[in-house]
C-alpha cells in the first residue's frame, strides 16, 4: 500500500511538473508572439508619410511616392453601397463572428495542405486591418497567429462598426490609395460620399489584390473585378436587376489629376507593382525608401519619340485608306542583352488614357515573329543552315473526318526547295509548318518555355504561324538570348532599395539560365541578320551596325512586330489596335512597327562603340547559294555567308 502511494504520489509529482512544463512553454510561446505586438490604438493614429523615390539608372526622378495625408471619414458618410460591398466582398460573415471565420480558416488550412503552399488566407476584415500593422508582406504561420490575435483583442475593444470604419479608413485601395477618401480622390477625382454604385462597386473591388485591380495598372482587369463585385451585391440582394444593370454600363471615367506628374509613367506602375509584393505596400508607400531602377531615361525618351513619330505616320496612312476613328497604339521594350535589365518600357500612346500596359500584360499573337523559336529548336536538333525545305502547297488532316487544313504563305507565292535560311529571311509560312511538323508541336512549345516564354503555347501545328499569345516582353526576352552566347537572363527593373539609414532592403538577383549552347545561339543569331540583310527586314540596314531582327504580322494587318536586337540591346515594337482591328491594308511588321525601331535604335546605339556578336572558335562561315543550299564563290551576286558548325558545313559547289 505504501509502495503504491508512493507510485501514485511520483505520478502526481510528474503531472505538476509536466504540467507546469507545458504552461512555460504556453506562456512563453504567448509572450513570444505578443511581446512585439503594436498599440492596438496606432490603427486610429494618421500620421504624415515620409516619401518614397523611384530614380533611373541614369539618376533622374521618375516618381515620388507618398500617402496623401486626409482626415479619416466617419462611418455615416461613406455610401452605404461601399460599406456592403465591402463586407460582401472581403467577409460576409464580418457581423457573426469575433475576429477570426474559424470555418474559413478549416477551409483555407485544407487548400494551403492541397497546394504544398500558402494559397488562402480566411482573413477577416478585423484581421485584414491588424495586418496593415505589420510591414513584412510575407504570409508564414507566426504573422497569421500574431494577425488573429490582434483580431481578437481589436474585438474586444470596438464595436462592429467602428472596426469598419477604421478599415475603411486605413486599408490600401492600390495606387498609393490608402482609405476610401484616398481612393474615392485618386481614382476618380471626387470625396467618397460622392461615388455612384459603379465607383463603390470598384473600390470595394480593390483590398483582395490591390496592386493588381488598380485601373491605373490594368483599366480592362479592374472593370472585370467591379462586375464581379456587382454581381456579388445582385446574388445577395444589396441591389437589384436594374440597378445591377445601370452600373454594369456605366463607364470607368478616372480622375487625370496630376497628369504629366510622372516620368515613364508605364515602367513606374510596372515597378510599383513589383515593389509591392516584394516589400509591401505599406513600406513602398511610408518608408521613405529610394529606389534604382535599371531604366535609362535618355533611352525612355528616345522610344517615346519614336513611337510618336511612328503611330503620327501610321494614323495618317490609315485615314488616307478611309478607315474610321483609326486609333492606333504602341509598346516598346528594350533590354540590357547581358544583364536583362529593362532600358525602356512603353505600355502605350498615352498612360493617362490608358494606363494598361501593352508591353508586360497584354498578350497578343505574334505572327511570324515567333518562328526563330521553331528555327532555334531546329538548330539544337542538328539542322543546319543550308539544310532544304521545301515550300509548296500542303494539306494536313484535321481533328474531324474529312476536315483539312491549309496553311497559306503571306504573299500566296511559292518557290519550290529553298534552304532554311532563305526561308526566315522571307518569312515563308509553310517552311514553318512543314518544320514544326517534323520537330513535333509538343517540342518546340516545350523549347518555347525554355527560352523563357511564359504564356501558354499550344501544341499544334498553328504555332508555327504565331497564333498562341504571348507578350511583348516575353519574345523581347526570347529573342536577347541569340546574342546573349545561349543565356537566358529574366528581365527586371530594379537595381536595389535603400531606406533613409541606407542600408540595403532589397537587391537584384538576376535569375540567369544556359537554354541553348554557344555555337547554336551564334548560328540562330546569324540567322536572323540574314532577315535584315536578305529578307523583310532589310528596311533596318540603314543602321550601319551588325544587327538581326524578325518581322511578324498577324491575319488582316491587326497586330505588326518587329523584334530585333545589336550585341548589346534586344528591343521589341509591337503596333495594333486595342480592339483587334485591321491596321489597314499592307500594315505589316516591316510597315508599322520597324520604322519605330529602327528610329531608337539609331539612337541607343549613337554613342556605343561598335560591337560584333559573338563568334565561337568551332564556327566559320561559308558562303552558299541561299537556293541550293550548296557553296558558292564569294563574288557571285546571290551568294550569302552563313555559319556552319565545323563538320557541318556544306562542300559542294552550286553550279550557275
């Protein structure tokens, strides 16, 4: 009996002291999390920002960022529309719960588990508001448990409707908008008592991804989210069918306040948005950060120029053809070939009418201008220059019985066997085809996302034509790794941050990848100055420098391309109209959009020394007959020099 009380009394001795074990650790755990926890009451605190400035590689001041200082609104004259939106939108279970949707978070914990990541978030609008207390935008497990109990205690000590009204008040609405006052005056120029239901229905829109549905950033996105919210507010009963309607037309009439207020205004936004969900934007905007960026302005001004000057000359040509209220645009990008830094960035004609930035977001089909993918995968797969291919008429069976399809050349000529060259420097369409069937569609998409293509590709045989969207940055990308020795270097526009202390906050990382050998890069880069030399971009050899380039145009003139690039820079143009329409008749690549590069080209290259590409020791060139194939004297008046690997070049002579 006595052994057993003693037993029972170790057992007892244990528990106390596993108990208080795990009471230390809770506690500890608890102050551990808590111990750095902010004032709850620095939610109610406005306080004037410190300024954040963006400048370009060559130090001018492109932007200065700042939180407007505005008085907080009370809850009563924000539009009750808003305030449900809000709610509907961000946490319809905002009036029922304490500070945290528990179901939501067992639904978010399960997805997150599924993807292997953080995927969502189940913040409430209580938690959405505790988050902006904390500058790190990173979601990990400390920062969520740390979120839900300041929701707690925020619950604790306001009501319901103070908490939104707090919300409202601090939230980040994009743009540099942080409440709805801010927003309300950013975007449309108006107090937020004054926003009609499409405005409220915008706003409210904002908070779940603020720098991605701004209207600044991308106008035809953010109208898209606003019918989504409005749709939200119909389903449950906010408003009704034809209040539903009236709004779903009205139009998106954004404030031009501060017009001409900004410097590239479309790679400010770009960068903005990338700072964004790198630093945060709490510290973008009040941090008091300078910010490099790889822009050279001198380059920026260069390509403004000449996209003026270019869409000015289009525009006439297309009124002259009689087409109607013709409004053209434009993007440009220019790239660094050997660090992937971005020089230039155009998104479009006009930022302030159009903020949506054609260069980095809109995906457009490019033509011919995606063909030196499928040569480059034919180079890599033992192709040679000389190698014949033959352009005629084809027929390829369809997906249904009986169905055909047959691809045309753009000019409906043929010229029998020709070698590969002569067929990129002509652009020929059904070379292409016949090529890409002999590589495999599924191969060359592959080898197209390799080079760094990000969009989809479908495999089919139309790839070889261009009819899979890409952007304009991706094939400007694609096309710097020919030059580039094989390597593919992701594209960025910021060097580094600094804070006013001047330590460093973020830093460039540039992501470099080898996606084609040496040699094969030198001969597809050879490839393409044929097109300049001997092809549909021979308009570019007024620049009196090596350079190589492709022509793309789409079906009825509606989108024209010209990418191309010197040892040292790969710029793409693309010119088309935002509704997909014809630029005019014969508005090719070599019509609408190479004049624009050749003209900043001149001058991004005026005052570089001269620069040859790149020629590896296993190389040489051979001069050849560009429709035999076979060697040719240098005199002869056909003959062109093309690069061989060695072993691989042609021996026999073309005879006249």
């Amino acid at each position: 009996m006595i052994k057993n009380f003693i037993n029972k009394k170790n057992i007892a001795i244990l528990l106390i002291i596993m108990s208080g074990v795990i009471c230390g650790i809770t506690v500890g755990f608890f102050l551990a999390l808590t111990h750095d926890l902010p004032q709850i009451r620095s939610l109610e605190d406005f306080r004037p920002s410190a300024i954040t400035r963006i400048y370009s590689s060559d130090r001018v001041l492109l932007a200065e960022l700042f939180v407007e200082k505005r008085d907080p609104v009370p809850l009563k004259v924000i539009p009750e529309y808003l305030k449900k939106a809000i709610v509907a939108t961000e946490d319809r279970n905002f009036y029922n719960h304490s500070g945290v949707d528990l179901k939501g978070i067992a639904r978010a914990i399960i997805k997150d588990i599924w993807a292997g990541k953080f995927v969502e978030g189940a913040s409430t609008i209580t938690q959405q508001l505790a988050k902006t207390l904390f500058l790190n935008p990173k979601k990990t497990l400390v920062r969520k448990l740390k979120e839900a109990f300041l929701a707690f205690h925020m619950e604790r000590r306001y009501t319901k409707d103070e908490i939104l009204e707090l919300y409202l008040n601090q939230v980040y609405f994009g743009s540099g908008a942080y409440g709805v006052e801010s927003a309300a005056r950013i975007f449309f120029g108006k107090s937020v008592k004054d926003l009609t239901l499409a405005e409220c229905s915008l706003v409210s829109a904002m908070p779940k991804a603020p720098s991605r549905y701004s209207p600044f950033v991308n106008r035809e996105l953010a109208i898209k989210r606003r019918n989504t919210v409005l749709k939200q507010m119909l389903d449950t009963g906010i408003i009704n069918e034809t209040g539903f309607n009236k709004a779903l037309n009205e139009p998106l009439n954004l404030s031009e306040k501060n017009k001409n207020s900004l410097k590239a205004p479309y790679f400010v936004e770009y960068v903005k948005e990338f700072l964004e969900n790198i630093i945060g934007s709490s510290r973008l905007y009040k941090g008091s950060l300078t910010v490099y960026t790889t822009l050279s302005y001198e380059l920026q001004e260069a390509a403004e120029n000449a996209i003026a000057k270019g869409l000015s000359d289009l525009e006439s040509r297309m009124k002259q053809q009689g087409i109607i209220n013709p409004d053209p645009q434009s993007a440009l990008i220019a790239l660094d070939i050997q660090s992937g830094e971005i020089l230039s960035m155009i998104g479009g004609k006009d930022f302030y009418k159009s903020p949506y930035n054609r260069a980095t977001v809109a995906r457009r089909q490019p033509g011919s201008a995606f063909k030196p993918i499928i040569y480059a995968h034919a180079i890599e797969r033992g192709f040679t220059q000389n190698m014949m291919i033959l352009d005629a008429p084809v027929a390829f069976k369809g997906r249904k019985e009986g169905e055909e399809w047959r691809p045309e050349n753009f000019y409906k000529n043929y010229q029998g066997e020709i070698t590969l060259r002569k067929a990129l420097a002509l652009s020929k369409n059904i070379p292409a085809v016949r090529l890409i069937e002999m590589l495999g569609p599924s191969s060359v998409a592959q080898f197209g996302y390799k080079l760094g293509i990000e969009s989809t590709l479908s495999p089919n045989l139309s790839l070889a034509l261009g009819t899979s969207e890409v952007t304009l940055l991706e094939l400007t990308s694609v096309y710097s790794v020919f030059p580039n020795k094989g390597e593919s270097i992701k594209p960025y526009g910021v060097m580094e941050v600094i804070d006013h202390n001047g330590r460093i906050v973020w830093r460039v990382k540039p992501k470099k990848r080898a996606v084609m050998s040496r040699t094969d890069s030198a001969i597809m880069t050879d490839m393409l100055m044929g097109v300049v030399k001997e092809g549909t971009g021979r308009k570019a050899r007024v620049i009196k420098r090596p350079v190589g380039g492709k022509t793309g145009t789409t079906d009825k003139f509606k989108d024209a391309f010209f990418i191309g690039f010197s040892p040292s820079i790969a710029t793409g143009v693309w010119v088309g109209q935002d509704k997909s329409t014809t630029l005019g008749e014969w508005e090719t690549g070599a019509r609408a959009a190479l004049p624009i590069w050749i003209k900043f080209m001149e001058k991004a290259l005026a005052d570089k020394p001269f620069q040859y590409f790149d020629i590896p020791d296993d190389v040489l060139h051979v001069h050849i007959d560009p429709f035999s194939g076979l060697v040719a004297n240098a005199e002869s008046p056909n003959a062109v020099a093309a690069l061989f690997k060695k072993g691989t070049e042609p021996r026999e002579y073309h005879s006249p």
